[in-house]
C-alpha cells in the first residue's frame, strides 16, 4: 500500500544535524517511514488521507465524515437504472458528508471515499 506523507514547513525543516531552509517541503514514501535521529518541524503538518468507501444499498442515506473535515465523491455505481425513479448522490449536510439516493430498482447501489484533511474549493493541478 503506498502512503503519501506532506509536510508544509512555514519557516525551516532540520533533519539530524543537517538544517535546511524552505518555504515548502513534500516527503513521498512508497511502504514504510523510519527516521532515525531527531526531526524538528517548524510551521503546519497537516495530515491528509483517504477514508474506506462506505456504500448505501437503499434506505437513509449514510454518514461519511464531519462536514469542514474535508471532502466526498463518488466511486462506485451499480444496478439498473431504469428511469427517473433511479438516482444517487454525495451532499455536504450541515453536520456530515452524506452518500445516498433513491430508486425503485433493488440492485441499485451506490459507493463514495472522503479526502480528510482538504477543504472544499479551487485547486490548480501542476
């Protein structure tokens, strides 16, 4: 499973004895982190990860996290959509992130993943 570590470092980062100044600084670890030695960190750590897809298969819709704890989307769709009796959904609800719908097809389904550690917004892509 890969992980993906950021670090943003407002002022510097010192790794064992050597000091390096940045404005920003992004670490990528593909298996495990081992550091050995001291690690200071100056500024915000932020962690951002994924959460389990959680599906809804009929009734209420179903909690996926807090609502200002990051953002939702979609992942999976499944079933007969026969017409307009047929629909899914994610929503950002006062409280929670939600993922649902409605249908009148029984093999209708829906699955979706939170992004925990983002907020909602405009992100340029590099």
């Amino acid at each position: 499973m890969k992980t993906t570590v950021i670090l943003i470092v407002a002022a510097a980062l010192s790794l064992a004895t050597t000091a390096m100044a940045a404005d920003k600084a992004t670490v990528e670890v593909d298996g495990d982190l081992k550091v050995t030695g001291d690690i200071e960190v100056k500024g915000n750590v932020k962690k951002i990860y994924f959460t389990e897809e959680k599906f809804w298969n009929g009734g209420d819709a179903v909690k996926l996290i807090r609502a200002n704890d990051g953002v939702c989307f979609i992942t999976d769709i499944r079933g007969n959509f026969a017409g307009a009796g047929e629909r899914v959904y994610t929503s950002k609800g006062r409280d929670y992130w939600l993922v649902g719908g409605k249908r009148q097809q029984d093999s209708v389904q829906v699955g979706a993943r939170c992004i925990v550690g983002i907020s909602e917004g405009k992100y340029d892509l590099p």
